[in-house]
C-alpha cells in the first residue's frame, strides 16, 4: 500500500514538471515569433495609421500617427524621417515645414516611400490630401 501511494506522488510530481516545462517553453516561442515580425521592416506599422521612420527601409525609430487631422508638427523629430508608410485607406500629403507648409510630397492610400530621397530628414507635418 506504501509503495502505490509513493509511485502516485511520484507521477503527480513528473506531471507537475513537466507542467512546468511546457510554461517556460511556451513563453519563449511567443517571443521569438515577436521577434521576427518585428525583423520585417515596416510590419509594425498598424492599418489606418500613419509610420514615419527615422531611417531608410523603415527602419529606426517609429513615429505611429492614427490621428484622422495629420500631425502640424512632428516636434523635436521634425527633419529627422527617412521613410513613410501611409496605411490610412486614404491619401495623404506631407510638408516640409510645420502647419502643413512648404513642398509638398503626396503619399496615395496604402502606398510607402523606401527611401525620401530630396524629402528626406526635411518632412514636418502631413494631413489628408
Ligand atoms: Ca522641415
């Protein structure tokens, strides 16, 4: 009777293991999953927004504008973009200078710019066009 009782405790504890196992290692994989979205440049640029990108390829640092107005300013980062993706189902023109002035440059719904080229680190603020 000894011995049955310790062989089920000892299976409770394997199974509680191997509970344990499968915690650790289920976390992990979200991770790495994460992990390679985030390698495709541009995937984290949500639907109806607007992604600005501090380098080329959409990369660097993000700025994620969901606001249906645009953005006047983009502030301390204005001049410092490389890349934009507009995701907002409609178009959308960017400036060269805040309050929607100077050169403009229009983004067509669902279209991206991989590289500024004469716009680059110059663009201020955008709005729909
Ligand atoms: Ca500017």
């Amino acid at each position: 009777m000894r011995h049955k009782i310790a062989a089920a405790t000892a299976a409770t504890v394997a199974v509680g293991v191997a509970t344990m196992l499968m915690a650790v290692v289920a976390p992990s994989a979200g991770a790495a999953e994460i992990e390679k979205a985030r390698s495709t440049p541009g995937s984290d640029c949500p639907v109806n927004a607007v992604c600005l990108y501090t380098e080329k390829k959409y990369r660097g640092t993000v700025l994620v504008d969901r606001g249906a107005k645009g953005r006047n300013s983009y502030g301390n980062a204005n001049d410092t973009f490389e890349s934009i993706i507009n995701r907002t189902g409609e178009d959308v023109c960017f400036f060269r200078d805040e309050d929607f002035q100077g050169p403009k440059l229009p983004l067509h719904h669902d279209k991206a710019f991989s590289d500024l080229q004469a716009y680059a680190d110059a663009l201020s603020s955008h709005q729909r066009c």
